[in-house]
C-alpha cells in the first residue's frame, strides 16, 4: 500500500449510528478524485467512540464495496483480546491491513510491554496473512512507540509487522524508522510531507485532510507536485486544522455533499461554533456553505 490514502470520517445519524449509503458515497468520492486508499475506522473515523459490533458494521460495508488491496481498517484498542477479535475479522472479510494503537492505558509502558504486546497480537493472528501497522499517535495515546520497538518487531516477524502511521508530525522520527526499517512503509499523517516523501523514503501519507483536498494531493503525489500546490496544501492543511479536525472534516463533506446528516459527531465532540463554519466557508468560495 503506498500513496494518498484518505483516513475517512464515518456518518452518524442522530442516534449516533453510522450510515451506510453515505459513507460508500463518500469513500468512492475520494479514490474517484484520486486518492490510492482508504484508512477505515481510524481516529478520524470515531472509531473508538464505537463498540465492537458497530466496528464490524462499518469494516463491511468498506471490504463489500472496495478493492482489499485498497483498504486498511484501524482494530487496535487497550483490549488485547478485542484487538485480537477485530483483527482476525478483518482478515476474514479481507483486509489485507490493519492499523493497530499501541495499549495506551496503562500508562507508562515498557519497551518490553510494547514488545510482549504486539507479539502476542501476532501470535494469536497464527497464519493469518493481514499485515500491522502500527499507529503512533501520541497526542492522543500520551506514549510514543519508540523506534527501537518498531525495529525489533519488524526483525522478529518482518511478514506481519509492514507499516506505520505516523500521526506525531515529527518527520524526523519517520525518517529514523526509515533508516531502521528500509522495507516498511511509513506514512506521515499530513499531506505537506508529500514534497518531502521522495528523498525521505516515505510511502505517501495518510490524512484526515485529504477528505476535502484529494484531487491537489493525488496530484502532488503523483507528478511531485509545484511551488503553487504544495503551498495550497499547507494553506488548506492549516486552515482546516485551526479548527477542531473532526467536526471540521465532517462539516467540509456535509458542505461538499449538501447532506446536513454528515455534520453530526459523536460524544464528547461538539457541534462547530458559527464562527468555525465560517472560517471552514471561506476555504473556497466557490463552495455551497452548510447553513445552520
């Protein structure tokens, strides 16, 4: 897997169930406007604002719909045992990877806990072919898996241990897996790397951004890209993130779409505030606003 690959929000009705018609529409939107991938139920996606059997759900529609070479799903949770399970369903419906969070609960945690973790994770997947990715967030998880870990890994089971999304912003530490693990693909998580991911040896990016700005990325990516477009991807990339990034990408594709349902989020995100519609308006004017 290399590339764009969009980390896609999921639609939510106002019970807070995903919607199925929606979120096809929208994943076939942004491989349609050039995107290689999609990342499904990452942090852009809620996912760990569902449970298990609503995960399943939205993991079904995608792997229905979409070519499995084209999909990778986050299954990772501080459960052990529910990663496992999540997992070893979406080897069964045909994933071929899985974006796995370190088990950021129990804080601080070991290299060797990391270790231990993610080889039992391993072991439990048997022969199963889907590979792992590791998922480095630690903005959200409060740790940063070290590179050595990741090297470690990688060198003890180099078929299972594939990836890494990169959601720090810390290119430097990309790089450093790179050198580490020269055959892993290392996606940073924003597309203003894409000028940079030639030299660098990354793999392409994996955004949440990209659900508004995918034809300009896929472009970039594709061609490497002008002076002019790599400063448009900044501009968006910072303008969208000024804003709450969840609540921001769903309202940009209620804006695109016209369908008001996609502005919805899940507790604890709240609704934009008029000003922060506003600014998201003014991305482009040639765009319908979502009134409200």
């Amino acid at each position: 897997m290399k590339g764009i690959i969009a980390a896609v929000p999921t639609p939510v009705d106002g019970q807070g169930q995903p919607i199925e018609a929606l979120f096809v529409e929208h994943c076939r939107w942004v491989l349609d406007n050039g995107c290689d991938g999609l990342n499904v139920l990452g942090s852009t996606g809620e996912a760990n604002s569902f449970d298990s059997a609503t995960r399943k759900t939205v993991m079904g529609w995608a792997a229905r719909t979409f070519a499995p070479e084209r999909l990778m799903v986050g299954t990772g949770t501080p459960s052990l045992a529910e990663t496992i399970a999540l997992t070893e369903y979406a080897d069964d419906l045909g994933y071929r990877v899985a974006l796995v969070l370190p088990p950021y609960y129990y804080a601080p945690v070991s290299d060797a806990g990391l270790v231990r973790w993610y080889i039992a994770l391993h072991e439990a997947l048997g022969d199963r072919a889907i590979q792992i990715y590791f998922y480095n967030y630690p903005q959200m998880t409060g740790l940063k898996i070290p590179v050595a870990v990741i090297e470690e890994l990688h060198r003890a089971a180099p078929e299972r241990f594939r990836g890494i999304k990169d959601s720090s912003g810390d290119l430097d530490y990309c790089r450093e897996i790179v050198v580490a693990a020269p055959d892993m693909a290392v996606f940073p998580s924003s597309e203003t790397s894409l000028g940079d991911a030639t030299t660098s040896g990354f793999a392409g990016c994996i955004s949440a951004t990209v659900n508004h700005s995918a034809s300009i990325c896929a472009e970039t990516w594709r061609t490497g890209g002008t002076p002019d477009l790599h400063a448009r991807i900044a501009e968006l990339r910072a303008a969208i993130g000024r804003q709450p990034l969840i609540p921001s990408v769903k309202y940009l594709v209620a804006r695109r779409t016209g369908e008001r349902t996609w502005a919805n989020t899940l507790p604890p995100f709240i609704d934009l505030a008029p000003q922060e519609r506003q600014a998201l308006d003014a991305l482009d004017r040639t765009e319908p606003a979502l009134a409200g």
